[in-house]
C-alpha cells in the first residue's frame, strides 16, 4: 500500500518478501524498516510479527472464544496435541494462558526498554521504540527500526539482558511456559516436570553456554586486547542466544571469521524449541539425534534420558525432520546459487557460497541473521527465500503433508523379505 512507504511506492515482490518474514518472524529484509517504511507500515509490520508469533491457530482459536462461538473440534484437537505433555488440556485454559503470558512478557520487556531508550529519546519515541522492540524480541522477529540493528548498543547491559531474556522466553515453547505456570498453581505443586520440559531447558543451556564460548574462542584473535571487556562477552551473550531464533545482532555478522559463521549456521538450523515463536529443527530434535547416537554406538536398541524411554516414533521422526531438513536446504540452495550466478569455484567464490548458505538456513530457522546478500537477491532468488521462510515456519512436517495430501494415501503396513545392502 502506498502510505505504508516513505517513497509511496515499493516492488511486488520486496512487499511479498517482507511481509512474509514478518509473518513468519524471521526478520531478513530487502530495505531499512525504520527508514523505508511510514508509522502506518511499521505499525503494520508489527502487526503480522504479533499474528505470527503467536500463531495461526492461537489466533484463530482466540477469535472464537472472543465472538462467543464453540471451537471447532479439529482446532480443539490441535491445540492440545501441542500442549500434550501438560496435565490439564482445556482449551480455553490454554489460550488463555498463552495470551496472558505473551502481553506480560512483552509489558514488561517494553518497561525495561523504555528505560534505556527514554535517556536519547523524547517520551513518544521511546516508547514507540520500547514497544516494537519488545514484541519484535518477544516473537523471535529480528526487526528492528536502527539500520545497523543493535551494534551501537553491544555495550548497554540492559538492552542486551532483555532482549536476550525476551528472545529466550519466546523461543523456549508455550509448553514449557504453561507447565511452570502450573507448577506456580497450588493444586500442582506435586506434578513433575515433563520430559520434554526438561530436554528443552537443558538443551537451551547447553546451547547458549556453548554458543557464548565458541563465540569467544573462534573471535578471540579479532577482539584488539578487548577480550576480556564487558562489551565483548556482551556481545558474545547476545549473539548466542539470537542466532539460534531472533536475528538481532550487535556485531557485524559479515565481518566474522568462517569458522564462526559456520557455527552459527549450525545455531540457525536446530533453531528454538517446539510450540515456540521460532523456527529450524527445533532443540528437541537435536537432542534427541544427540541421544539416539550415544546410544546406538553403546550398542543399545533404545533412548534412555530421566529413566524414560523415548518410543522409536519419535526418533524415527526426528531422523527424518533431519534428513527432509538437509535435503531440502541443499535443493533450495542450490537452486538461488543457479539464480544468482554466484559462488562457483575459486577464492572470490567461497564466501558468496557462505553467504548464500548463511542466508538459505536463516530463512529456513526464521532467524534473519544475513551477510547482507538479502537485498541484492533477484526477484526469483528473493521468491526461493520466501519459500524457505514458509517452510520453516510451517514446519517440514506440515509443508512436506501439504506436498503430498494429493497423491492419495496408500497402505504400507504390509513388509517384504528383508535383504542387507552394503554401507561405507
């Protein structure tokens, strides 16, 4: 729409592009959205980050309870599936919770925001910049109204802590948060914490704590005599908590070492965790190809973790989401490296392969983290993009049933005699 731009006009394709990663919170753009975009359109933007991160069917869901009509049973269906794990499965309980949590969340985040930006701002601007931030963090977005994101604040110590704090809340999984919110409850005081719970929390961990030394270590050449200042390891807080779902940075992201990038990349593709604002293969699943490993090499048939056993489906699932995942990051790779003619052979093609790669497993982990190849990308290349920002936030298994629901279902529990093929 015209009043959405400054210039009053904007590409088919650059409108479709950014307003699909704002749906999908992924936060890859083709223009500044502080300076391209009016208050109608950021305002806008906004608004689609708000939808998808909370999620269709919450959405959907909520507009049934606010209009007074009774949920559909495949919607009702939906929604506790995903909290399955949890003790009480009431729809409306559910939703409620989910909202509640997400206005709290991002309330709060705006009040410390506001904090640090009222100090350079007038009171309308800072709370205009508190309350975008906010949400943007919040739904694991990665908008953000500076053009160089947050680099000139890699030193605020109150930034960084709330936007990393926001981003982890809504990466973690309205799951987990609903099931502490229980355990808060008197009446569950004596229920345990789930498995998934669990796997969820420790994995997040281990990924920020490994994600902050890696940062450290592969950067620590590069720091000038500044490796052991506040600003650094601020940085390397941040950036390990935001390339796995949100896609701020305060450093810039084209400026670090290979070996750097390629950890990232690893951090984009396993992404948040499931029933979260995030995207990419989720920490569940990493986990649970983790575990499933060790295992298989002691020589066990079965997934052991906090005296339970993981059923075979599930780590048959996890195996394929891993295996779909890979091949289909490398189809569509392949296919924008064709599109833009770039990345073949020689030294000067190596670093547009990564940064092609970079940008392919970003759209897919609707991260937005970027080289900055995003906005030189052609209007197919940019097309392939907003496929792969769909994907990963539909899922690999949603996408993949989409794909497929028109070949007909065929019956498969029948099983052939079975005969060894050679491997390695």
């Amino acid at each position: 729409m015209p009043f959405s731009t400054i210039s009053g006009q904007m590409a088919v394709i650059d409108a479709l592009f950014t307003a699909t990663s704002a749906v999908c919170v992924t936060g890859l753009i083709v223009v500044d959205t502080g300076s391209h975009f009016t208050l109608a359109g950021q305002l806008i933007i906004l608004a689609l980050i708000q939808l998808g991160g909370l999620g269709i069917m919450t959405i959907s869901v909520s507009l049934f309870l606010f209009i007074g009509k009774r949920v559909p049973f495949k919607h009702r269906l939906a929604m506790q599936d995903v909290f399955a794990h949890t003790p009480r499965r009431d729809i409306y309980d559910l939703v409620k919770s989910v909202l509640i949590f997400t206005i709290l969340a991002e309330l709060v985040g705006a009040a410390l925001l506001f904090w640090h930006f009222q100090a350079d701002n007038s009171l309308a601007r800072a709370l205009y910049l508190a309350a975008f931030h906010s949400i943007s963090s919040f739904c694991n977005a990665g908008f953000s109204l500076f053009a160089d994101s947050f680099m000139a604040y890699r030193g605020s110590l109150l930034l960084n802590l709330t936007l990393g704090g926001l981003i982890v809340l809504g990466g973690i999984g309205f799951p987990v948060v609903y099931e502490f919110y229980l355990r808060l409850r008197r009446r569950h005081k004596t229920h345990r914490v789930s498995v998934h719970t669990k796997v969820v929390i420790i994995t997040t961990a281990v990924l920020i704590v490994a994600g902050v030394l890696m940062f450290a270590f592969l950067e620590r050449g590069r720091t000038d005599g500044a490796f052991w200042s506040k600003e650094f390891w601020l940085s390397a807080l941040f950036q390990s908590i935001t390339a796995r779902t949100a896609g701020f940075n305060t450093v810039d992201i084209a400026s670090l070492s290979t070996a750097t990038l390629t950890f990232v990349i690893f951090l984009m593709f396993f992404g948040a965790s499931p029933g979260s604002c995030g995207g990419g293969l989720k920490t569940t699943t990493l986990a649970i190809l983790g575990l499933y490993s060790l295992d298989r090499l002691r020589g066990s048939q079965k997934v052991n973790v906090f005296k339970k056993t993981i059923p075979r489906e599930t780590i048959g699932k996890a195996v394929s989401l891993f295996l779909l995942s890979g091949w289909l990051i490398a189809l569509l790779l392949f296919a924008v490296l064709i599109v833009q003619q770039s990345g073949f052979g020689g030294e000067e093609g190596r670093r547009p392969f990564l940064a092609y790669l970079f940008e392919v497993v970003s759209a897919f982990g609707t991260v937005g983290l970027s080289m900055g190849v995003t906005p030189g990308l052609s209007a197919v290349g940019k097309g392939l993009i907003v496929i792969l920002m769909l994907v990963g936030r539909l899922g690999v298994p949603t996408f993949t049933y989409l794909l497929l629901r028109g070949n007909g279902e065929k019956t498969t529990d029948f099983q052939y005699a079975e005969e060894k093929i050679m491997l390695g």
